[in-house]
C-alpha cells in the first residue's frame, strides 16, 4: 500500500489516500473521488478619469500555477463585472485598458464574497526633465513635470529664463535644437510640438551665453587708437564689446596733425567741428551693436590771407598752406605805384 496525495487539483481540494494500492499501471479519479472546492463571488466596477463607466472593457483572471487555466470576461453598460472564482485560491485578475492608461492587475485570493468597488482608470503620465548646462548664466523651471497621456504641456511650467545680459544659446528638446529659442531672454517650452500631444518621456537642455559685439576701427596714418583699458587697437582691429557694459575707444592725432573726419557705421559725425584744434576723439558704446569706425587723419593746415590796399593787388599761392610747408606771396602795384609797406601778422 502507498500513501497517495495528489496536489494542485483545480476546482477541487488535494486528494490523500493512504492505504492506496494500485491495481493497474493507471487509475482513474471521478467527481466522487473528490471533495469541491466551493465559489465566491469577485465584482467591481471601472470607471475613466472623468468618472464615466467603461463598458465592454474586456478582462481575464486565471488562477495561478495553473498555466493552462484562464477565463475572459466583459464589463456591462454600467462598467460593473462579476465572476466566480473557487475560494482560498490565488487568481490573476487584469484589464485589458487602452494603451493611455496605467495597467490594472490585481490578485484575488479570497474566501468570501468581495466587491472591488469602483476603480478609477489612471491615464499615464510621462516625465520631462529640465537642466541647464554647467555653464549657468540662467535658469530653467519645471525640472521632472509629469504631463498626462495625450495631454499638452501647459504655458508656465517649464520655462527658460537668461541672466541679466544673457541670451539662451541653445535649446534642446530630445536631443533635437529649437531655433526658436536662440538669443531670446526667455522661453517658454508649452511652445515646442514635441512636448504636445505628450505620449512618451522627454528631455530639455538649455544653455547661456553672454552675448559679445564688434567694433571694428579702422584709421589712416599719423595718430593712433586705443581702447577704454589704455590698450593700443591696431589698424583694422576689434574691440569686444559684451552685452550690458560699455565699450569705446580713444583716436589721438600726431604732433601738427588733426582728426579731420570720422565715420561710424558709414555715416560722418556731424556734432564735432574737426580742424587744427581737434587732436582727440572719443567715443563709448553701450547699445549692444556691432559697429564700424573709421578715423581720417590730416596734417594741420593754415590759411594765409592777404589783404592789400589800393593801388595794386597782393595774393598767396596757395592760400592754404600744409603744416611746414610754403606759400608765395605776389604782389603787384598799379602802374605808376611802388610798395609802400608789407606786414606779416
């Protein structure tokens, strides 16, 4: 004789026999041989997020380690479901949602009656991250916002804000850049495609810089430039002007030479009478420009006038003269006249 027991009997409790003598090389249980296990009642009700019912919702439950054991059922109109499970046996229960939901799986191992209740579907969400590069030079709010399935993201929530005299340098939202955020002083990411009608998990990383514009001098011989810190600008060079502060130059005339014009961005200063007397020159710029100079220097440069009386005439030529150089002085008296007197100055 054998003491027989027989386990994992669905639907009904484990068989034990022990004085079991075999007969054959096989045997046969039926019902009778058997003890049921009795039922219980599993019930619930699903409803969305908007505390709709969801009808025709289907579903399975299937008791566990028993693979090849499973059952499919239906909710109602009203979004209710029931079925009878064995009692003191461990099911899978799962809801077959649509794919913007959270799954919903439960395990039931009841010896009594249960209702679920309602249960509240829950859409996804889907985490976007936020982070400035190490760099700095501003912020950006909203870092890890959860956004719904399908949902968009709303204005406000993550945006990118430069420092005083920064500019945003680049944006980027899943690796892919947004042109539309370049040199602005702030942008709000609700703008972006890709984050609307959000269905997956999404990054964003922006980065600052301070912008920086050129002034370029260019000036003729015979005086020099230098910029606000005292440092020499050579013919053709630049001078850094950085967004926010104050940048310029300083053009100085040679000894008996004179700034006669200067040019900015192609237009003459008017404001200035340059002549002998104009040996210095200076300008600032704070506009946050780029900007073109050119400085014209001359040699100084005199008038000679001559003033004759009657009788005969008198004349210079030329009548204007270069710093150390000549002029001819003609002078002619009338017929029958001679030169009384000359002065100079």
């Amino acid at each position: 004789a054998y003491d027989l027991k027989i386990t994992k009997l669905y639907g009904f409790e484990d068989y034990h026999n022990i004085n079991f003598v075999p007969s054959d090389t096989s045997f046969t249980l039926s019902n009778t041989d058997l003890t049921a296990i009795g039922t219980v009642k599993v019930s619930g009700k699903i409803i969305d997020e908007n505390g709709t019912a969801v009808k025709n919702l289907k579903f399975t439950y299937s008791p566990v380690g028993f693979t090849d054991i499973s059952f499919n059922g239906t909710t109602g109109d009203n979004g209710e479901y029931s079925f009878d499970v064995y009692k003191d046996v461990e099911y899978n229960l799962e809801f077959d949602v649509d794919k913007q939901y959270n799954e919903v799986k439960k395990t039931v191992n009841v010896s009594n009656d249960i209702d679920f209740g309602d249960e509240t579907l829950s859409l996804k969400q889907f985490g976007i991250s936020a982070k400035v590069t190490a760099a700095g030079g501003g912020k950006i709010t909203g870092d890890n916002t959860m956004v719904d399935y399908g949902k968009d993201l709303q204005e406000g929530i993550i945006v990118a804000k430069a420092d005083k005299n920064y500019v945003i340098e680049t944006l980027t939202v899943d690796g892919k850049e947004i042109e539309a955020a370049k040199g602005q002083e702030k942008y709000d990411l609700a703008e972006v495609d890709a984050l609307k009608n959000v269905k997956d998990i999404h990054s964003v990383i922006v980065s600052f810089y301070r912008p920086t514009y050129e002034i370029t001098i260019n000036y003729s011989k015979n005086g020099t430039v230098k910029d606000n810190s005292d440092n020499p600008v050579s013919n053709g060079g630049k001078i850094i002007l950085k967004q926010g502060d104050v940048a310029g130059f300083t053009a100085v005339a040679e000894t008996n030479y004179h700034i006669a014009k200067v040019e900015i961005d192609g237009k003459s200063v008017e404001d200035v009478d340059f002549n002998n007397a104009t040996t210095k020159y200076s300008k600032t710029f704070d506009d946050n420009k780029a900007h073109s100079v050119t400085i014209t220097f001359a040699i100084n440069t005199f008038n000679v006038t001559v003033n004759s009386g009657k009788n005969g005439t008198a004349k210079a030529s030329p009548d204007t003269v270069d710093y150390g150089s000549s002029t001819d002085i003609t002078i002619t008296p009338d017929k029958g006249y001679d030169i009384e007197t000359v002065r100079v100055n």
